[in-house]
C-alpha cells in the first residue's frame, strides 16, 4: 500500500508491503502528516488512536503559556513601544 500527497508542490508518501487494520494506517497518515510539518499535538486531536505523540499531562504541561499568564511579560508586551518607559524598570 502507499499513501501519496503533494501539497504546495512538495510530495509526502509512505509505502508498506504489510497488510495493515485500519488503526495502523491511521498511525501511519499521522506519521506522514507529521512529517509535512504539522504539529504532533494537533494530529494527535484529530486521530483517536492508541498510539499518542505526547501523553495527556505532557500536553497539559507544555501548553507554552497559553494557560498561564505571565503579568511581566504581558506588561512588557503591552508597554514594547513606549519610549519613555526604560525596559530595565519592568523587570524589577
């Protein structure tokens, strides 16, 4: 079996002489999705396979600040281009 996509003129396949159930080949177009670029996690949400890129308290931990506000940083965001704030006072 192969799985061929070409997307913006860049061609992804997989090929297997094996003979596969269907929660295999999901596992296997995962892989290949992965390997176009798409994150992990998002695949990981969109196929419910037994085999997960991250464990779900790996997800919940690496949520790279989206669950958690960083008020220094979203000061420091907010006030980037102010001139008449020196940045050193934000960090104090």
């Amino acid at each position: 079996m192969k799985i061929t996509i070409t997307n913006y003129n860049k061609t992804y396949s997989v090929e297997t002489d094996d003979d596969m159930d269907v929660e295999s080949m999901a596992d296997v177009f995962k892989g290949l999705l992965v390997g176009m670029g798409y994150h992990p996690c998002n695949v990981d949400e969109l196929f419910n396979t037994e085999y997960k890129w991250f464990t779900q308290a790996e997800i919940d931990n690496n949520r790279q600040g989206h669950l958690k506000v960083d008020k220094k940083a979203e000061e420091w965001q907010s006030n980037m281009y102010k001139q008449d704030i020196d940045d050193d006072d934000i960090f104090k």
